[in-house]
C-alpha cells in the first residue's frame, strides 16, 4: 500500500462537504481511514469565541485550521487515509502545503454547486449553534469560493450531483492522481 494521504473536501456550507467526506472515509481504499470534521474544533472553544466570518476572528480561524492540519498529520502519519471537511479557502492552505512539502499526499477538492443551490441547501437544514447561518453569510462565503486562481482546476461543480454521485466522482479523480496541492 501506498503511503496514506490527505484529502480536503473544501466549499462553503451548504456544499456537501461533511457528507462527502464520510462516505469518502468509510469507502477508502485504506485498511485505516478518517474523517475529520473542521466545525468540531470551532466547538472546543469555550472562551473568546467569534464567530469565523467575523472582524477579529483571524487569529482564532488560524490556530483552528492549524490545529486540524496537525491531527490530519498525525493521522496520515499513522497510517489513516484523512478525509478532511471544512471550509478551507486558499487563504488558509499553508498549514497544508507545509505537511505536503514533507513527503505527505496532500489533496484540495473544493465542492461548488452554483449560489441558489448552496443557499437553498443551508436553508433547509439546522444550524449548529457555533455556526448561526443565514443566507446572506453563505452567499458571502459562496463569493469567496467564485475564483480560487490556482486551485480553480480542484473544483467540483455538485450542482447537479447526488452526494453519491459527487462522491463517486470524487473518489475516482483522487485515486488518478488529482488534485494534489503540490
């Protein structure tokens, strides 16, 4: 078997990416295989809490996904495929590029059905209590997501995919070789 790997299932809310990511993890073709969910972190601060999207959230989103990063690390380093779900723009993939620059199989998938479907997504599910979303706040994030300049090849449109089928898709580019962040 080949060395494990990391996969970043990115986007905005809305997008599919937790859903993804476990059937990704329990579908791996890893005897060992993880899903990391990035919102749970959010849920471990107890103090000091802003909201991500927030003025002076930046220091609190970076600590976050660095301490994701690292528990991705520590994973792949054991063995486990890593399925990681979060919304991780290009703005955050440092973390990343240094753990693929030591050797690790690093991959960054960024799932990105159009605005409607996004929104209408987040509206008809339960918001977590760290994450009050509303429409406005994901149409925000949706537009961070519209042009990702280098990484605009890692996109997935779902508009039009079940989440088997993104899955699928997903998991069939993954094992030819797409996606790598370097």
């Amino acid at each position: 078997m080949t060395q494990a790997r990391i996969s970043i299932i990115s986007g905005s809310p809305g997008t599919g990416k937790t859903t993804v990511a476990r059937i990704l993890a329990e579908n791996s073709i890893y005897e060992k295989a993880a899903h990391i969910e990035l919102d749970d972190f959010w849920e471990y601060i107890r103090k000091g809490y802003i909201l991500p999207w927030e003025n002076g959230s930046g220091n609190q989103n970076e600590t976050v996904i660095e301490s994701v990063a690292l528990s991705a690390e520590k994973f792949c380093q054991s063995g486990y495929e890593v399925f990681v779900a979060g919304t991780i723009g290009p703005w955050f993939i440092e973390p990343w590029l240094k753990i693929a620059q030591k050797g690790a199989d690093v991959r960054y998938i960024v799932l990105r059905p159009n605005e409607e479907t996004t929104v209408s997504r987040i509206t008809e599910r339960t918001n977590k209590d760290c994450f009050p979303l509303n429409a406005d706040v994901v149409k925000d994030i949706w537009h961070s997501f519209a042009d990702l300049g280098i990484y605009e090849p890692n996109v997935i449109d779902t508009t039009s995919q079940t989440i088997e089928e993104s899955a699928a898709l997903i998991e069939k580019m993954i094992n030819e070789n797409s996606f790598r962040i370097v």
